[in-house]
C-alpha cells in the first residue's frame, strides 16, 4: 500500500529514520520482493543455523604429546588445568588432547614448567653443548647422546615403555695389557602386562653390542623393573642349547599337527577338529669308534734270510820246528775244480743253522659312527572329531556310534601316513569322536562415552527443528498466503467478510451464489480507489487464475465492439 507523506515538525534526524523505513517498506512491497522473500528467508534461517551449529559445536582436538608416560600424563593434566587449558583424555588411545587452538600454547605452557620430564633427544643434548667446553665435558655429553638413542631405539619395541642405557667406556691406553673392553647395562621398563621374549631379548643384547666398538655380546646386561636378569640366557652354554632343543621340539610338533590338520580338514569341516601331537626326542650325543681286523687279507711287507755254519780243520805236520815253517806258494786252479788237497785237509762241518723273518701287513677297518642328537623316539597323536548324535533308526535300539569304525580306518591310515608312523617305534594314533560344547559368548559391557555427545547433538537438532516447524513454517505460509491472495489478504486487512455462513437445509447452489456475492465484494474493496495499480493486477491476474472462461467471453465482447466500430474499407 502506498505511503502518504507526513509532514515532520520534529527533528530532522527522525525524518530521515522516518523516510528510510518508508524506502524499505516500498521496496518490500514490489511483487519480485514478495515472491524472492521465502528463499531469503529459507536461507537466512539455514546460515543462522549453521552459524549456531558451528558455536555450540566441540572444537576440534589434537594430541598433544603421542606416547606419553603415564606420570607425565599426571603432571602435565594438571599444569594445563591450572592454566585453564581444556585438555582432555581420550578413552580410547588414552592420549592427552587439547583443542587445536590452544595447542601451541600448551605445548610454550608446559615447556615453561618443564614438562613432560621423559628424556629428552640426543640432537637436544648435543646442542645445548656449551662453546669452549673441556674434552672430558664434551666426552661425557657424546657418551649421553648415544647413550639416549640406544634408549630411543629400544623404546620402539612395543613391549618395552621406557629404556635407560648405561655405557662404561674405559679410556684408550697406549699399552696393550692395560686395555679394558667397553660394556653397558640397559633398565628396561616393560608395559604392563607385557613380557620380553628370548629372541627380543638377544636383538636388544645385538644392538647395543653392533652399536659401540669393540663391545662383546656377553658384555652387555639386561634388567628389567622387577629387578630380574634377562640377559642371563646368553651367558649360559647350557641354557641355550636346552632353549634350542626345546624350540626344536615344539616345531617339530607343530609341522606333524599342521599336516593332520591338512588331511583331516577337508573331511571333518573347518571347526570340528582338534589335533595334538606329542614328540619324544633323544638329544644325548655319542660317538662310536669301531676297529675291524680281516685275517685273510694279508700282504707280504718285508722279507730277511740268514745262515750260519761252524767247522774245524784237521791236524797235520810234524810237532816241533818244522811245522813252524811257512806254507809252500800256493796254487792257483781252474774255476769249478776243487782241489783234493785241500778237501782232504779240509774238516768236516759240526754246527749249520740258517733263519728266515718275513713280514705281512694285515688289513684292519676304523669306523667311528656319531648318531644324530634330535633323534625321534616316539610320536603320540590324538584328534578329537567333532561328534552328533544320531537318533536309532527303530525304538529302543542302540543309537549308531558318533565315528563310524570305516571312517575311523581311513582317517588313521591317513594319520600315520602323515607322521611317518614306526610300530617298533611305539607310535601310537588315538581318534575319536565327541560332541563339542557350545560357545560361551560373554557380553562385553556397551562403551556409552558416546551417549553424552549424542544427547547434545539430538538436543541441538530438535531445538532447529522447533524453530524451524514453530516460527519460521507459519511465517512462510503466512507470507505465501498473502502474495498469492492479495485480494483476500486486503480485505482481511480492511476488515471484510472473513467466510461464508452455511445454514442448514441450504444447497450447493445457494453456497456457490454466497460465494459469488462475496467475490463480488472483495473484487470491490479490491479495486477501489484506495488500492495501487500493482495490488489492481494481483487481483486480475488471481481472477485470471480461477475463471479463464468469464475473462476470455469478455475480451471477445471487447473485440467484438471495436471490429464493430471498424470503417468498412
């Protein structure tokens, strides 16, 4: 509706508030304005609710120290409440976590208060050297920097919570006898709960000891909390080759119950098997030596002969002067003739003896035999099938046996082919059949941390939706009413006819000629001289709307006339 202008006595500036609003107003009645006005308002009410979701909402966290110790935790959940920082523990990770804009301040408000005190990095330690520092100072502080790394490393093993490394480098001496080796000692904290395993146990012992020059295996001592010694294991001979048997064993019995399994799968279903398999081994270490001697093989090796033979020559001569004289010149005969002279001078033979040692070699075998020290002695299978009852094919019967004795054969041929049975060896494979009781489910307890952030959310989303379906919806269809029905809304504004009256025993023509009336009347107050041109064609247009056939009967009138006043040509 259109605004008269007042004339103002007062002050200017009310004029002026007075002549703005009026602006507003004439712009907010033009019909662009009146239609484009639910989306404005449809998307200012969802900018303010989101504007409102984003205030209320919890602001993002981040963690603010990953890892930290518990005592820490302790010290540093404290020191931040006292700053009036809201940090918080999540109950999950158990991490502390502190809204992402005040993360940076945290962090300057516990470096303040030197907080976390767990240790710091070596790159810390190395440069917070002092310049113009001593050799023995800048010694010891390279000793503690590697000392933290090996911690560091150590740490990154999950069991392990805290690490302390204690190195002992002797000085370098110029005389041989006088050199000492390195060692170290490494605390360690473990989490709870947890335990160090013998293969973690000697990694630790391998990296300290390949991390420092010169620094033996047995050198190195492990400790934990508890005050026990879990180095102890690899100073012992005697212990390892028991632990090394021992894991010998156990893979042995796993590789036999992993091929039974295999086999008996397939046949008894996934679930329905249970397979143990017990394996006794002699480890003890012997060596046999064995000599063998072969009478009749003999070799001829050295061989001496020897001959002795003893005589006495006969008297002859004269006793006295003349047998003192020399022999005549002897002489000289052929070869092969003997002389009969000589022979008959010649005595007989009164000793001979002759001998003959021969040595053999005699043909002998060495044999020394080292038996295997994991020898099998004995293996002991049991599997235990998953057995149902089956009802008696006729009443008072005996019901079937849960393992059928067929299956039963083939499953132990299959068995005994998997384990290499011996019968001297006392293998024994025992298989039966059971029913298996049923699973225990044990109810966890429903984590509800989420139900308070879920509370407040919903909580949030109704108080919008309230607002929403309470305020905004009726204002929206109030407005949509009013641009769609001018005419009705000017006449509710100046006081008309609010609906028609239906009397009892009145027809639907009587109703359909009260309606007519009624338009009549609201077209009049429409179009009188006190509506604007544009409310005028709102009602026109709504007119148009609801009885195009009255509306084109009096435009072909309205032609009909003016062909009528035409001049014929």
């Amino acid at each position: 509706m259109a605004m008269t202008p007042v004339p103002v006595n007062g002050n200017p500036l009310v004029a002026q508030v007075r002549g703005a609003v009026s602006q507003v107003l004439r712009m907010g009645n033009q019909p662009a304005l009146r239609r484009a006005f639910p989306a404005i308002l449809i998307l200012t009410v969802g900018v303010l609710a989101v504007g409102g979701w984003l205030i209320l909402k919890e602001p993002a966290r981040m963690v603010l120290f990953p890892g930290l110790a518990e005592a820490d935790k302790a010290r540093v959940m404290d020191a931040l409440s006292a700053a009036g920082i809201d940090a918080a523990v999540d109950s999950l990770t158990g991490e502390v976590e502190v809204p992402s804009a005040d993360y940076h301040a945290a962090r300057m408000q516990l470096a303040a208060q030197g907080l976390p005190t767990s240790m710091p990095s070596a790159d810390a330690v190395l440069t917070e050297l002092p310049m113009g520092a001593s050799r023995s100072v800048e010694g010891a502080r390279l000793k503690q920097a590697q000392e933290l790394d090996l911690a560091r490393s150590i740490t990154e093993i999950k069991a392990v919570s805290q690490a302390r490394v204690h190195l002992a480098l002797p000085e370098k001496s110029a005389f041989l006898r006088d050199t000492q080796p390195p060692r170290a000692s490494v605390f360690l904290q473990l989490a709870p709960g947890r335990v160090l395993e013998a293969s973690q146990v000697e990694a630790i012992v391998n990296l300290v000891s390949t991390s420092v020059p010169g620094m033996a295996r047995g050198d190195v001592t492990v400790v934990d909390q508890m005050g026990r010694l879990l180095s102890r294991g690899s100073d012992d001979p005697a212990a390892v080759v028991s632990d090394r048997q021992l894991q010998h064993r156990l893979e042995v019995e796993t590789l036999y119950r992993e091929r039974i399994e295999a086999l008996l799968t397939p046949i008894a279903g996934p679930g329905n098997l249970s397979v143990q398999v017990t394996v006794d081994m002699d480890f003890t270490q012997s060596q046999i030596t064995e000599e063998r001697v072969d009478p009749n093989g003999t070799a001829l090796r050295s061989e001496q002969s020897e001959m002795t033979e003893n005589s006495e020559p006969a008297a002859r001569g004269i006793p006295g002067a003349v047998s003192n004289t020399p022999p005549n010149q002897a002489d000289l005969a052929a070869a092969g003739e003997a002389d009969p002279a000589a022979a008959g001078e010649a005595g007989a033979v009164t000793n001979r003896s002759s001998g003959t040692t021969k040595n053999y070699e005699v043909s002998r075998t060495v044999e020394t035999t080292q038996p295997a020290t994991a020898r099998i002695t004995r293996i002991n299978a049991a599997i235990l099938l998953r057995g149902i009852p089956q009802p008696p094919a006729e009443e008072g019967a005996e019901p079937p046996p849960l393992l059928p004795p067929a299956l039963k054969a083939d499953l132990e041929a299959l068995t005994q082919t998997a384990i290499g049975f011996d019968s001297t060896r006392g293998d024994t494979i025992t298989i039966t059949a059971q029913p298996f009781m049923e699973e225990i489910v044990v109810e966890t307890p429903t984590d509800l941390s989420w139900l308070p952030e879920a509370t407040r959310q919903f909580a949030l989303i109704a108080l919008i939706a309230i607002v929403a379906l309470g305020i905004i919806r009726p204002l929206l269809t109030r407005v949509s009413w009013h641009s769609e029905n001018p005419v009705a809304a000017a006449t509710v504004q100046a006081g008309g006819v609010a609906g028609v009256e239906v009397a009892d025993g009145d027809s639907l023509d009587d109703v359909q000629a009260r309606l007519e009336a009624r338009r009549a009347k609201l077209t009049s107050a429409a179009l009188g001289a006190n509506v604007s041109r544009e409310e005028k064609f709102a009602v026109l247009r709504q007119i148009v709307a609801e009885d195009p056939a009255r509306i084109a009967s009096v435009l072909q009138r309205m032609m009909k006339d003016d062909m009528n006043q035409t001049p014929e040509s």
